[in-house]
C-alpha cells in the first residue's frame, strides 16, 4: 500500500519552504546591472494625444531611455485568442491594442510612455516630468447605454461599440415555448465588476543575452506566455524567448494574460543591453489589472403547470472595456454559455450575449470565467419561479434536476453531461446545513435582526485546452521527475501530482520532484486556468507513468529471464507471475541509466471532446442587523461533486478560496468609475475586500461521483466556491427580507444598500 496515495489527505510538500520564508517570487529576483521601468498612464478615459513631450524625461537624473509607441513600431499589437463569429458567420471585432498608445487613448491607466532609469526612484520621478496634452472625446462608460447606436464610438473605424453579437440555441422553439407557457419568470440582474487583486501585484524581469530574451514573470503557465511574446509581439522563433515563473502570488485569470508592461520591458533590454525591472504598485493594479464580471442580463423562464421549466431565454450585455483582452469575448459568451441552465433539465435554451466596448480597463478571465454568471442567474431565476408559483424551491429544483438516468444529457451548449447526482448533493448539504433546524434558529432572533437561508446549486465546465503534456524521468537514485505543462500558484500542484506518482509507480512521495514553470523544461502545456490541472495535467501525469512502467518492462524481463507478457507490476515491483522473482522499478531504472539510456516518457495527453461538469450545493445562512444594514454570515456548507478527490486537504482549500471570492462578490467588491471614466475604487481604502472577520468556518464535504471520461474519474475544483457562493448568499439574504417586501438585490449587497431597502 502506497503511502501517500490518491485519495489521502496528504498534508502540502510546498509549505515548508513557504512559511519559512524560503518562496522565490518575481519580485525577489534581481539581475547583475540591472535598471528599471516605470509608466506613465493615461489620466483621461479617452482622448487623442496632441503633443507628447518627454524631453524634461530623458535628461532627467539616471534616465536610460524614455520610450513611445513610435519607438516600439517593430513589436506587434497584443492579441485576442477569441476569435468569434455571430450567428451569420460574421467575426467579432477585435481593434488594435498597442502595448504604449499611439494617437488616441480609451482608458484611465492606459500606458503612454515608459522610463528607464538606474533606480526605481528616479523612474519614478522621471515619469512625473513627462508633459501631454489632450484633446478630449466623448466617452462611454456605462454598460447599456453603450451599446445604443448613438453611442460615441470607441474605435470609430470600427463604428460601433459592439465586439459581437453572439447567439446560441434555437430562439424560434424558445419563443414558441415561453409563449405557451402556463408560467413565465423574467429577472433582470447586475453581475459587478470585480478586481482580481492578487497578493502579489504584477512585475517582471527581462534580459536580453546571446540573440535570446528572458523574462522572469508570474503566469498561469510560462509556456502561453512564450507563445504570445515570441509569434505575437516579438515575431521570433519560440526558442529565442525563454519565460520562467517562479512562485506565483496568486493567479485568479488575470496571470493567463500577457500585459503590455513586460513587452516593454524585454524591447528595453535588448535595446540598452541591461536586465529591465519593473514593480507595479497597489494603485496600479487596480487600475491596468484586468477586471472581472461586469454584465447586465435579463433572463426569461417558462414553466408548465407541474412546475417543469420548458425554456429559458437569456439577454446579457457584457463589458469588455476599451479593448478585447486575450480572452475577453469568450467570457461571457462560450465561457458561460457551456453551463447555461447548469444543473437544470431545460427543453429549449436561447442565449444571446452583446459583447459591448466602454472606456474602462479591459475585462478578462476572473475565477470562473462566465460560469458564475451563469449558475447566479439560474439559482435566482430557480427561486422567483418558485415564489411565483407557491412551491417550495427545494420541490422545485427536485422536480427539475438532470437525472443519472438521463445522462450523457446533451446540455444547451451541445455538451454531454456524463455524471452527477444532483439530488443527492443537495440533500447531503441540507442535513450539513441542519436546513430542517433553520425556523428554530431563525425565531431566536432578536427583534432587530433578520435571519435567511439560501441554496446556490452550481455547474461549471473544466478542462479547457484539449491537450496537457507531462515529462517522467525515473532515476536510478530512486527520484522521480516529472516535468508538466499545468502552472501551481497555489493549488498544491506538486502534492497531487506527487500523489499520483507515487500510487502509479509505488515510488515514495518525497521522492516526486514536480518541475514547472520554466519553458527551457517545459516545452508545451495548457498552463492552469478552468480547473483543468487534475483532469488534464493529472492525466498526462498518469499516462507517462504508465508509459514508463512499459518502457521499463523489457529490461526488466530481461533481468529476470522471462518475457515482458509474464511480467506483472504493482507497487513498485514487477513480478515474474511464474516464479515469484522479482525486481524493483528503481532497480530497473538503474540498469538503464547503465547501459547509457535511463526510464523517461514523454506524454502528450489528449482529452478529445467535451468538459468534465463539476457541480455542487451550496448554503449560506445569514443574519442581517436592520439597524445597520450588516450582512453576516453565520454557517455556511459546502457539498462539491469534483469527482475523485485527490486529496481533501488540497480540495477543501480550493472550495475555501472560491467561497471567499464568491462572498467579496456577493457581499463588499465594487469596481466603480465616474461619469469622467475615473476609478473611484482604486486602492484598498475605497474597494472593499473580504477579510477573516466576514467569512464564517466553512463547513466542506465532497459527493465523489466519478467521471467516465478520464482514468481518474476527476472533474475539477478550482472554481466552484465562486459559483455556488453568490447566489447561495444573495437567495439567503432575500429569505431574510422576504418579510420586509423586499423581493430583489443586485449584489454587491452593501450595508449602505441593504439599510437603504430597509428604511
């Protein structure tokens, strides 16, 4: 029996070196001769540049070089992956993005000009020298009205604010279903705009030696990030531009972009042939990291009379900001519509999404990319029917859950969801929660308080990129590589995968060394984002174990004078079924580096079509003081379907840091902008983070029904407190106020807006 097998709760092998202070982040890293960048950002949401003076700049005090898109002509544009089409086959539009701007800027934050200097104090005060001047356009920044044709345009080659109108499913059969209907639910609700925020804010550092670039960053994956430095902005072979990651301070989508600050960085020390720093502050994360969310959806629902939904349509307009970021269209149109209805049997499903530009920073993937928008919209569609038609919305989910027996269940988006026991996970989180003892609870609440309980049910997809590869190298001193496409910045990468390892070849767990992150090791891979890394790196981990295992198998039959075919292995050893010899794959591994060839398999692993569905049910139980308006969440439970869980400890936490995200959401975060298109929420002073005081323990459990389609029978975890969290909390917090007439809240639900309702 394996030690630390899959399945255990093995405690993280990363910690040590962290909490001793042994992590090696971006920022500790520091090159011989070594300068530093600092920008200067646009100040205005949108204008044409006039006159652009840097001279005052360039003499300044340990001034290197100032650079301006006219000194960056050679490097490309930064791309967009989410190439789109709408229903009539036309592409989305996708404008130019300039890593400095050019003649017009779109956004508070928008990069100008970059100083290098020998300091960061004296970039810094370079920047403060560099004069512009402007002629002021028009600007949009609300969501809506941007998408109306008299709009002032953005991009006025383009003529319109509208990337793309992206449709799914057969409206006609919706329009005839909802017309029929016995029921009909509409909902209008804001999903806000989020700031990923991460611990670490974003930095980098570039060199330039021997025709080759190298840049030390924080990422989801190096190798994504080579590919779009070398083929998209740099235009050279992959082999000239090395990436290397180091520990991660936090991903949450926004690391799985290439900004435009590491671009500069890389063209300025080629150019002065010196290493380049750059460190960006608080203030400027909020304003030049991606954001997150930001739609406006207006979903219609249609019941028959036994309380069965026969169709949804759904209307969302998204921001995207001034530009398409690498995966901005995608979000909110194929990212959420793979889950759209989630675990919900629905007949005929109409999606339509308006993907739509304003003069704000550019929104990106953030912690679930579209599904949470999707499972929010769907729990609270699933709770206003249920008042609508006097049932129960237990009764009514019941009613209306995707059986076992249905599946592989073609959900709306064409996807086959192939396991989930929908029913069961709810009721495992009913009794968790004591769901039955809650009128107890609630009636021994003092008379300025207000207690609710509410259920979030979620779907999310996982998986994305069809390909993962992984490296195992197994040495004769007993040590195991294992090179992988996937990135950890947090999740515990080297534990699962060491836990996988180890059951695959009956190797011991310490023994494991899971390499990452540097794209001179690691020559392709998906990177981390969608929950993919069980599923797919996962896999490719076990397939080149497994490939190992039969390479090894000859040599061993060799030493023990028989044939492969009479060979068995388990545990580490293969076995002479005959006789009973024996020889260990250590041995094995041993005898090959030898003879001058060694144990190392190189693994691409493919997954073919469809996602995995992670799914689960969450609760939260609040209390409200009416006095103040004050949200707290007094219990909160957790029942996740991840598939196999490879290790509780590992899984528990990831459900911990998505509830977090989910109830700063729901609860406190708030991307806001003036009419001027100035961040009103850009430091920790004015956006509002969850700290320790506003979550409650939470209770974590698993429902661990396997999926069919991988060995592992995984599914993902990543991302499934972000689903199941917002609306869990926001039903409880209507429960709540249900009495007060209080039908309808659009999150975040400040104690400002929730006492406001109330008084």
């Amino acid at each position: 029996m394996v030690k630390f097998a899959v399945g255990q709760p093995v405690p993280r092998k990363e910690d040590p070196r962290l909490v001793t202070g042994g992590g090696q982040f971006t920022g500790d890293v520091n090159l011989p001769d070594q300068v530093y960048a600092a920008f200067f950002r646009s100040p205005i949401a949108h204008g044409s540049l006039l006159n652009l003076d840097t001279a005052p700049a360039r003499s300044a005090p340990g001034v290197l070089a100032v650079y301006t898109a006219a000194d960056l002509a050679e490097l490309g544009p930064m791309p967009c992956r989410a190439v789109l089409k709408d229903a009539d086959g036309k592409p989305c539009y996708i404008p130019r993005r300039p890593v400095l701007a050019e003649d017009r800027v779109r956004f508070v934050g928008q990069a100008i000009a970059a100083v290098i200097a020998e300091t960061p104090a004296q970039a810094r005060a370079a920047v403060d020298l560099i004069e512009v001047s402007f002629d002021d356009l028009p600007l949009t920044i609300d969501l809506e009205s941007s998408a109306s044709a008299d709009a002032p345009a953005i991009h006025p080659e383009h003529g319109s604010n509208l990337c793309i109108h992206w449709q799914n499913g057969d409206t006609n059969a919706v329009d005839a279903a909802i017309a029929s209907a016995a029921h009909i639910v509409e909902l209008k609700v804001i999903n806000n705009r989020v700031a990923p925020s991460p611990l670490e804010p974003r930095c980098c550092v570039a060199a330039y030696n021997d025709g080759r670039y190298t840049l030390y960053n924080p990422s989801q994956g190096a190798f994504g990030q080579q590919a779009v430095l070398a083929r998209s902005i740099f235009n050279v072979p992959l082999d000239q531009m090395r990436v290397i990651s180091l520990d991660t301070g936090g991903g949450f989508g926004i690391r799985g972009e290439v900004h435009p600050e590491p671009c500069v960085c890389l063209f300025a020390a080629k150019a002065l042939g010196r290493p380049v720093k750059w460190t960006g502050d608080r203030s400027e994360m909020f304003l030049t990291d991606s954001h997150g969310r930001d739609n406006v959806t207006l979903a219609t629902m249609g019941l028959d009379l036994d309380g069965l939904i026969t169709a949804l349509r759904v209307e969302t307009y998204a921001n995207l900001g001034a530009f398409c970021s690498a995966v901005g269209p995608f979000v909110p149109t194929m990212g959420g519509g793979k889950v759209i209805g989630t675990v919900y049997r629905i007949p005929a499903i109409h999606h339509s999404v308006k993907c739509v530009f304003t003069n704000t920073m550019p929104v990106a993937a953030y912690r679930g990319a579209g599904r949470p928008e999707a499972c929010y919209l769907t729990e609270r569609l699933i709770e206003k029917a249920a008042v609508r038609l006097a049932v129960d919305s237990l009764e009514l989910r019941r009613r209306n859950f995707i059986s076992s027996a249905e599946m592989p269940y073609i959900n709306g988006f064409g996807e086959p969801i192939c396991s989930g026991e929908f029913a069961q996970t709810m009721d495992l989180a009913l009794k968790r929660a004591d769901w039955a003892g809650f009128a107890e609870r609630k009636a021994a609440a003092g008379p300025t308080r207000r207690r609710g309980i509410g259920l979030g049910m979620y779907m999310e997809a996982s998986g994305g990129g069809i390909e993962e590869e992984a490296r195992v190298r197994v040495r004769g001193s007993g040590e195991v590589d294992v090179v992988v496409g996937t990135y950890s910045h947090g999740q515990g990468h080297r534990t699962a995968f060491s836990q996988i390892v180890s059951e695959a070849l009956g190797v011991d767990f310490e023994s494991v060394n899971v390499i990452q992150g540097d794209t001179d090791r690691v020559r392709f891979g998906g990177g981390t984002g969608g929950s993919r890394s069980s599923q797919m790196g996962g896999m490719a981990v076990l397939n080149g174990c497994q490939a190992v295992v039969e390479q090894g198998r000859p040599l061993a039959a060799e030493m023990l004078q028989t044939e492969g075919s009479a060979l068995t292995f388990a545990d580490g050893v293969y076995v002479r079924t005959t006789t009973d010899q024996r020889v260990s794959l250590i041995n094995v591994a041993h005898e090959a580096e030898r003879r001058g060839t060694g144990l190392d398999q190189l693994h691409r692993y493919n997954r073919g079509s469809g996602f995995t569905f992670p799914n689960g049910a969450h609760i939260a139980e609040v209390e409200i003081d009416t006095e103040t308006g004050v949200i707290e969440v007094l219990r909160y439970t957790a029942v996740d379907d991840c598939g196999r869980v490879i290790n509780p400890l590992l899984a528990a936490g990831q459900v911990h840091g998505g509830v977090a995200q989910g109830l700063g959401q729901a609860l406190l975060e708030n991307i806001v902008y003036d009419a001027s298109g100035q961040l009103l929420s850009g430091s920790l002073m004015d956006y509002a983070m969850p700290r320790a005081s506003h979550l409650p323990d939470v209770d974590v459990s698993f429902n661990e029904v396997l999926d069919p389609n991988n060995a592992l029978g995984v599914k993902g975890i990543g991302e499934g407190g972000a689903c199941g969290s917002p609306p869990a909390v926001v039903n409880a917090v209507l429960d709540a106020l249900r009495a007060d007439g209080v039908a309808h809240v659009d999150i975040p639900l400040t104690s400002e807006k929730i006492w406001r309702l109330l008084n």
